[in-house]
C-alpha cells in the first residue's frame, strides 16, 4: 500500500512540474519564453514607374533600392520591437532575420534609394533611435543638417510593405512592396523653353495613414529645353495633397500649374501654357 502512495505521489508530482512548464512557456516566463527566427522575402520591385508591384524581382535588390528597413511592431501593444537597416553595400543586403516570442506582429519594410531614418530627418552614427508606436511611426528621407531648412528635393524610388503575422513557429515572411511615390512629366506646345520652381514636394511617409508630410522648404528650380532633352520628368512624394508648378516662360510673369499626382503613376501635363489649354494624362 504505501508502494502505491509513492507510486501516486510522485506522477502527480510529474504532473504538477508538466503543468507549471506549460504555463511558464505560455505566459514567456523567465525559463520558457521561447523565441522563433523570423525571416523575410522581398517582392514587388520594379524599374519603372506604372509597373505593377507583384512577384518577385529577377534582379539583386541593389538593383532597385540603395536602403532598406524592416521594423516589427507588436500588435498587443502598438510598440516597436525590433528593427534592423541595411544598405545595398553591405553584405547580405536584404537578408534581414528578427528574433521573436510567439505573438501577433505588424512588420513594416520599407526601402528606397535616397537614404531615409525612421522616425527622423536627420541623424549621425552616435544618434540613438527613436523608437514610436506604430501609429506614430514614419520614414523621412535624410537630410544633411537637423534645421527644417536643410530639406530639399531628393526625392527617388521608394517602397513599402506591411504584413501582419502571427508567429508559433520559425516563418519566413512575403513582403511585397508597393511604389509609394509617383511621377511628372511637363512639357507645352508654345514654349518648349521655361523655368519652373517644384512647390508642394513632400519628405516623410506615415506607416499607418499613408499621407506624405514635411514639405521641402529649399524649393528646387529646373531650367527646361523641352525640345533638346524632352519633357521635365520628376520623381514625387506629395501623392496626397497639393502639387504644383510655378512656371516662368520667357517675356511673361509666372503661371502656376496644379499637378495631381498618385501613386505608381505618371502625370503628363501637356498642351499651351499661354492659354491655359492643358491636358493631364495618368498612366
């Protein structure tokens, strides 16, 4: 009888530890928060602007992009929890792994080949990151001094991807980037010779509302010869507000153009600036 007892006691003991473990391992306590490797496969980039942002590329990511980011967020909370930034000279660009506890995540890639900060315009190797709630969270392109003055238009192919994913194993993860700005290309019939200032040029881009904001402040200025070197073509962020043109023809005051412009897209404007007889063409 007493054999039995030990017999009894000490499964029920074995339980107990089972248990106790299962529980440590769910709640990630100090001994059981397990983490799984978390790694990522990037699509959607394209050459040209109009190209449809799907499969993946044949070429080697440095091919479309100088810079790329990838940030996980965690549902729960809204926080950051990990983040890495590569550029296309280091080695094993685009081979980016996190780390993680099983949960729900929002990951966030984004890529560009301007040099871009998270959460920032500016920053220097000894500038810690700013760490924000993904609400809050955006990319800026980077600009050399930390004054509002110092933004100008550099604007050039850029991405981005977000994805949530539940992670309770080791996972890859398909990202698959959209070209989040657009494109302009200006040129009149009666003056194929002007000058145009670039008024309404945008810098960051929000993760979670997607609107462009912090405009350039040093406005550029473009001397065009449509007829020698064809229409005036330039790369935009503003994709959400108000673009336009301020154009200076010879022997005449500035004539201001408004320019809608969307996402993966080419605005044409053509036709007679004199008269106002433009058109506009999205393609």
């Amino acid at each position: 009888m007493k054999k039995l007892v030990y017999v009894l006691l000490l499964s029920q003991l074995v339980w107990v530890t089972g248990c106790r473990k299962d529980l440590i391992d769910y709640f990630g306590g100090a001994h059981g928060n397990k983490k799984y490797t978390v790694n990522f496969r990037l699509g959607g980039l394209n050459h040209n602007v109009g190209e449809p942002n799907v499969g993946f590329q044949p070429e080697p990511l440095q091919n479309y992009i100088g810079q790329l980011s990838i940030i996980a967020y965690s549902i729960a909370s809204g926080e950051e929890v990990a983040r890495q930034t590569q550029l296309s000279s280091d080695p094993n660009f685009g081979q980016i792994a996190f780390s993680l506890p099983q949960g729900n995540y929002s990951f966030v890639a984004a890529g560009s080949k301007t040099p871009f900060g998270i959460n920032r315009f500016y920053q220097t190797a000894a500038t810690p990151d700013i760490k924000l709630q993904e609400s809050q969270a955006f990319m800026q392109y980077l600009f050399n001094g930390p004054s509002e003055g110092d933004k100008n238009y550099i604007t050039s192919d850029t991405f981005l991807a977000k994805d949530t994913v539940n992670i309770t194993a080791n996972k890859t993860v398909d990202m698959m980037m959209q070209r989040i700005i657009g494109a302009i290309e200006v040129s009149f019939n009666d003056t194929p010779t002007f000058n145009a200032e670039l008024r309404g040029e945008m810098t960051g881009y929000p993760f979670n509302s997607g609107i462009p904001f912090g405009g350039v402040v040093v406005r550029p200025h473009f001397y065009v010869n449509t007829a020698a070197n064809g229409p005036l073509k330039l790369l935009i962020l503003a994709t959400a507000g108000t673009l336009w043109l301020d154009i200076d023809p010879p022997m005449t005051n500035a004539i201001r153009v408004v320019i809608p412009v969307q996402k993966n897209k080419t605005t044409k404007v053509s036709g007679n600036i004199y008269s106002n007889q433009l058109t506009f063409t999205f393609q």
